[in-house]
C-alpha cells in the first residue's frame, strides 16, 4: 500500500515566481508515525519548572517520562514522541498547565 505525499515545489522563474505541487508515492512500511511537541514553561514558578523537570528525567535520570515512554528530545523545549504516547505526553503537559503544540510527522526508519 502507497501512501501519497503532496509536497510543495518552488521553482523560481527569471519573472514570475510559481509554486507547483507534486504527488511523491511513499510506502508507509518505510515510516513510524510519530508526534513533534513543543511547549512552553513561561508560566511556571522557577521551583515548578524544577518539578516538571524531574517529572520528566527523573532526579537521576531514568526514572521520568522521558526514559518510560522512550521520548527523544530534539531541544530545550522539542520532544520527539511515538505516535501511540502522543496521547500521554498531551495529557502530562495538561496536568503542568503548559502551552503546547503537538504536530504529527512520519519518522524514516533507520
């Protein structure tokens, strides 16, 4: 089964400048479904964001929700998460009250 991908194509012309869309076959076999979140600790209390980190790594980092549900961290503040944890990561950032973006993607296998 083929999946298919519309991607957007900038070709430049010397005077206009067009946009074109092109359909791409991907075989889904090739991809895991996986969630970018990004979320934001503004609101916290300096004590709080020290919680939520441990909530996450764990004081001696293994034990936090990061390590359980196998969560790759992009950046201060990007978590990689497998599709079928999106929903517990979506419901720990509730429970912290953050602000957050959760963006599905597909993650080549390597």
């Amino acid at each position: 089964m083929l999946i298919y991908l519309t991607c957007l194509l900038f070709a430049v012309d010397l005077f206009t400048a067009n946009m074109k869309t092109k359909e791409i076959a991907v075989n889904p076999a090739n991809y895991r479904r996986m969630a970018i979140f990004t979320y934001s600790l503004e609101h916290l209390a300096k004590k709080d964001k020290i919680r939520f980190y441990y909530a996450m790594k764990g004081r001696d980092g293994k034990s936090g929700i990061v390590k359980q549900l196998k969560i790759e961290q992009l950046g201060r503040a990007v978590l990689l998460v497998a599709d079928k944890f999106a929903n517990d990561v979506d419901g720990f950032l509730k429970f912290w009250k953050c602000s957050y973006e959760k963006r599905k993607v597909l993650v080549e296998n390597e």
